[in-house]
C-alpha cells in the first residue's frame, strides 16, 4: 500500500481500528475499509487537509438520522468520520448492469426511510434558497449556445416559483441518487449526504441526473416518465411538480460548474429534455 493510501496512525488510534484497505481516493476525501475493535468492518473517511467542504451538515443529519434508512455514524474526529461499511453493491451498479426499474423503486424506499425518521434537525443546515442563489446569480458568455440560454432562463424562472411557494419543507439528504445508495449488511442505506431543509419533493430531482455511466439512458423520455412516475407514486409527492425540481436541479449543477459564466455544458440537452417534459406534465 503506498503511503498516500494509507491512513495517518493518529486516526486508527482515535477511532480504535486496524487493517486499513484503501477502498477510494477522490478529489475531496480518501476512504479505506477497516476494522473496528468487535472485528466488524467499518468505512473510515478522511477529507484531504482535512476539510469538509461542504458536507458537514450532512455528517450531522446522518447522525442523527441514527441508522434509519442511513449508514451509522460510528464516530467523528475533525475532517474524518468512522461509519457503517456498505459492502455494495450500489443502485447505480443495478442500474448500469440493466435493472434501473428496480433499483428506481429501492430508491424512494430509502428516501421514504429517511423521512419516516423525523429526525431533530440540525442547528446549521444550510436552505435549498440557499443553494440556488448560484443559479440567480449565473450570467451567460456570448459564446453560450441560444437555446441553451432560454432553456436555462426558463429553469431559473421555474426554480424561482418553486421556492415562491415551497412547502411540506423536511431536512433533506441533498443529493440522495443510485451511486450514494449501497447494500450492506442491513440492506440498501444511503450515505454521503449533503444536509438541506427543503421541500421533500426535491430530495429525488438529482436522482434523474444519475447515476454515472448511464448517460443514455438518462436522457430516454420514456425512462424519465417511468422515474417519474415510480418516484411521484412511492414517495408521495406531486409528479409535475418533481419533474419541475429535476429540471432546476439540472440547471443549478451546470451554474455550479459554470462558476458564475455559462459558455457550455455537458448537460444542456438533459436540462433542456427535463424542462420541456416538466412543462408537458404541468
């Protein structure tokens, strides 16, 4: 194991494990699987300079959603955490291995998981206005495509009478799609969340971006009406009205990869695709 794959020893002492196995290394965080004292295996993720960026809050939503529909927070020590290990395999693997019906309905099972918890909310957790202001806040290089622009203004506009009259608002895992969802040995739980108070109806808008690997399917109208249609019907929310947030969702990851001027964007026809079907089911 090279030393960059192997964790520092002041982690192991601290959260009482051993027999580190690099499992990851993104651009964020590293993650190894572990052993905890009783012999059980155990996830350990560490963000690089030790850093969460942004994934804070949701460290303390899954704490305290304690386990239900969840992995477990085992413990925390600065910018590293000890959970539950999910071996896998995940929903996005169901997914890309053909079976996306399924894994669609596995989802909003566990969204519906995390939402029976009715967890105390954590102080801090940022809002989905919050979120959006990036969007708001995009201007276009003139070099971005025409219809790319109007999809996106009509996104922006979407977004915004969304938020004008966002109601049955929960805390959120934020970015609960098929590769933040894997088998364990309690069955399929959810990890890597954001933390959000929103509406519900947003908690699966990302999923219709997802999973990676799967672009085309991603992009068939009739895949996206049968998500729809599983989605709105398990998790009880409004089916126009979760198509409308998948579109926005769409346009808020491109102003974030933007970074405050949109020229292109790898997801222009998805949003585009997503818009006019959210518009044909208002």
């Amino acid at each position: 194991m090279a030393a960059s794959e192997t964790p520092a020893l002041h982690l192991l002492e601290s959260f009482g494990v051993s027999a580190p196995r690099f499992v990851d290394r993104t651009a964020i965080a590293t993650v190894w699987q572990v052993a905890r004292a009783d012999g059980t295996p155990a996830a350990l993720k560490a963000w690089h300079g030790g850093d969460l960026r942004n994934e804070g809050p949701g460290l303390d939503l899954m704490a305290a959603w304690d386990g239900a529909g969840a992995a477990r927070i085992y413990g925390r020590q600065g910018g590293a955490v000890l959970m539950e290990w999910l071996g896998g395999p995940s929903l996005g693997d169901m997914t890309r291995a053909g079976d996306d019906e399924t894994a669609a309905r596995i989802l909003a099972d566990v969204a519906n998981a995390l939402q029976a918890a009715r967890p105390q909310v954590p102080p801090g957790l940022p809002r989905l206005s919050d979120w959006f202001q990036a969007l708001f806040a995009l201007d276009f290089d003139p070099a971005c495509p025409p219809q790319a622009r109007r999809d996106l203004e009509a996104c922006r506009a979407q977004a915004q009478a969304l938020l004008a009259t966002e109601g049955d608002v929960r805390p959120l895992h934020g970015d609960l799609h098929h590769d933040n969802v894997r088998r364990g040995a309690r069955g399929y739980l959810a990890f890597d969340a954001k933390g959000l108070l929103g509406e519900r109806a947003y908690e699966l808008a990302n999923a219709f971006r997802n999973p990676k690997g799967a672009e085309a399917l991603l992009r068939e109208p009739g895949r996206i009406q049968v998500r729809a249609d599983i989605w709105s019907a398990t998790f009880g929310v409004d089916r126009s009205r979760l198509l409308q947030w998948a579109a926005a969702k769409c346009a808020l990851s491109i102003a974030w990869r933007a970074k405050g001027r949109l020229r292109g964007d790898r997801e222009l026809d998805l949003m585009g695709l997503l818009a006019g079907l959210a518009g044909a089911a208002a």
